[in-house]
C-alpha cells in the first residue's frame, strides 16, 4: 500500500508510544509555503523577514510591532491566525489535545482550512499503514465536503464537492462531473469512478484527486466502513470503544440521545426529539441512521447507561454533506470529562 495522503503533513509529525502525535517544527514550516503565507514579489521587507525568521525557528515569539511593520495589512492579518494556530499547537501536549480544544471555550478561532487539515492528519494517524481503502475514502468525508446526488433508481451517491465543481466550471465533464450535475445518468455510466471492493486498490493511485464517488445506501459496503472509521475515531481521541451501524428508523419509546454528524442533521434530530413537525423535504434530506452502542456501559453517563445514542447525517438545501467529526468528540454522553 502506498503512502496515502502525503501532502497532508502526517510524515512530518513525531509519533508518540501511545500512538498521538506530536508538532515538529517540520510541520510548523510546512503552513509557511501556504499561499496564504508564502512571500511574494509585492513583499516588503518586514515581511521577508519575519517569513525568514520563521522558517529558521518555528517556534519563534513574534512581537507585535513585527506585525505591525508589515506593509500589506491582508498579509499582517494573515501572520496573525497563523500564529494563533501555531500557538495553540504548540501548547497542548499532542495534535489530539490542540484538535479537541479548539471546539471548546468561546468557539473556533482559526479558519476552517486549518480545522480540516488536522482532521485529515488525524484520521491518517488512526487509518494507520494498513488503511481499507473504502475506509480511506469513507474517512475523507470527514474533512472534504461531499456532493449528493439521489438517482432514479434510488442509489444515493456522494462525490467530491471541490472535485465536482471543477468539472462543471471548466466544463470538462467525467462520467462523474456528469452524473451530479445532470442527476439522471444511469448508475452503469459511470462504473469505473464509483468505489467498491472489486476496484478498491484503485484508489491508493487517486487518494490526493478526490475523484471516485461512493455509495451511501444502507447495506452498502463504503456506509459500513465509514461506521468503521467513525468507531476508531472515538476510541482514539476519546479512549473509549463503542459500535456504530446503520438504521433504518429511530423506533424507540426511551430515545434519550442523539448526535448529528452535521449541522442539517442535528437541527432535524433535535426537531423530531422534540416532536416538532418536520416536513417531507427536510426528511428527505436524511442520508442515513445509524446506533451507537458503548461497549462498556460504564463509560456512559449513569443515567443514561446502556441506552443507545442515534446519530444521522444529512445533505443540505444544495445537497452538500458537511460532515463535522468534532460532534462526536463534544456531544457524546460520556461519563468522565476528556
């Protein structure tokens, strides 16, 4: 198997005995050669040099009158958030605790860019060398968001939404392109960018295009391996185990918690916990349910202990999947603070 995702920055990062990363200042130089960040030719002076200063000491404390100095304030800005990030980083004692603390507190200070590289980075670190490549394209909806198209045929297929924008804004359509922006090109069309375990090993020569679409239906292999990925994700940053798979309907007298994987889908759980009508279009943006079980009760709320926990995740109006793993981090009923 290939080195999947290597523009990710996980080779950069020290790996700890107990499997959580550390920041190296490799890594911290790897966010200078952002465009963001990079100098141009319309750099001043105070720019290349703090970019210079930086990239010979990552670590380095940056004076505010060094910002100051800088002519183009977009770029000064710029220095700013990345100094904040680089900060947080550093402070906590591995990539694990610096991911998990920037969702706690006032809020999100640092770009979304950001927040979905260390996604990446960390599901790379928990796919490990020995990654199931339907678990690999499972894990990047975790951090790409994904284009939904729901066939004739009932098959419902997600896409790359970056990927499938760049096709139909240069109009250059695959098979794929093709297929989301029409909604009616029968499923055989496009065999060869759908992901499955007759052509899995394909994907280890595509892992950094984003181009190969998957099944989401239930019963279908890539839904299972993102249950998969998402009962690893827990058990690595949260340190406990649970077992996570489909369902077809929420039928529970005692529905007592439930998580949405996305923004769309914890509006809708939280309207039908809370008995509040939901109409047949915003049901019908549901993509799947799943349970969550603890494999050890005792790692659950005492009250609650034993109950499953209902998860969903949903398409939005523009059918867009913006999958948010950090949910499952905050919102879980777990029995001890992380």
């Amino acid at each position: 198997m290939p080195d999947f995702w290597p523009s990710c920055g996980y080779r950069l990062l020290a790996r700890g005995g107990d499997g959580r990363l550390t920041v190296t200042d490799a890594f911290l130089r790897s966010f200078l050669g952002r465009p963001e960040l990079a100098p141009i030719a319309e750099s001043c002076a105070a720019e290349l040099a703090l970019h210079d200063a930086l990239l010979a000491t990552p670590r380095k404390p940056v004076r505010d009158d060094e910002l100051a100095a800088i002519a183009d304030a977009d770029a000064a800005d710029n220095y700013r958030v990345f100094l904040r990030f680089r900060d947080r980083l550093t402070a906590a004692a591995s990539l694990e605790s610096a991911y998990v603390g920037l969702f706690r507190g006032e809020g999100v200070d640092v770009p979304p860019l950001f927040v979905h590289q260390l996604t990446q980075v960390l599901l790379r670190n928990v796919l490990g060398d020995a990654a199931d490549p339907l678990e690999a394209r499972a894990a990047e909806m975790l951090f790409r968001p994904q284009k939904v198209a729901v066939l004739e045929d009932g098959a419902v297929m997600a896409a790359d939404d970056a990927t499938v924008e760049l096709h139909a804004s240069t109009g250059g359509f695959g098979n794929l392109g093709e297929l989301l922006k029409r909604q009616h090109v029968p499923t055989r069309s496009i065999d060869l960018d759908v992901l499955s375990r007759g052509n899995a090993d394909e994907y280890w020569d595509r892992d950094e295009r984003f181009d190969m679409s998957v099944m989401l239906n239930r019963g279908q292999q890539p839904l299972d391996a993102l249950c998969r990925v998402l009962e690893r994700w827990i058990a690595h940053l949260l340190g406990v185990r649970v077992r996570i798979a489909p369902e077809r309907r929420i039928d529970d007298d005692h529905w007592v918690w439930h998580v949405g994987l996305d923004a769309e889908a914890s509006a809708i759980l939280n309207d039908l916990y809370n008995r509040v009508d939901v109409d047949d279009e915003r049901k019908a943006r549901l993509l799947c349910l799943f349970r969550l079980e603890f494999e050890d009760a005792a790692d659950m709320r005492s009250a609650i202990a034993g109950r499953p926990v209902y998860l969903a995740m949903a398409m939005d109006a523009e059918r867009r999947l913006r999958l948010k793993p950090q949910n499952l981090l905050l919102n879980l009923p777990l029995a001890r603070t992380q």
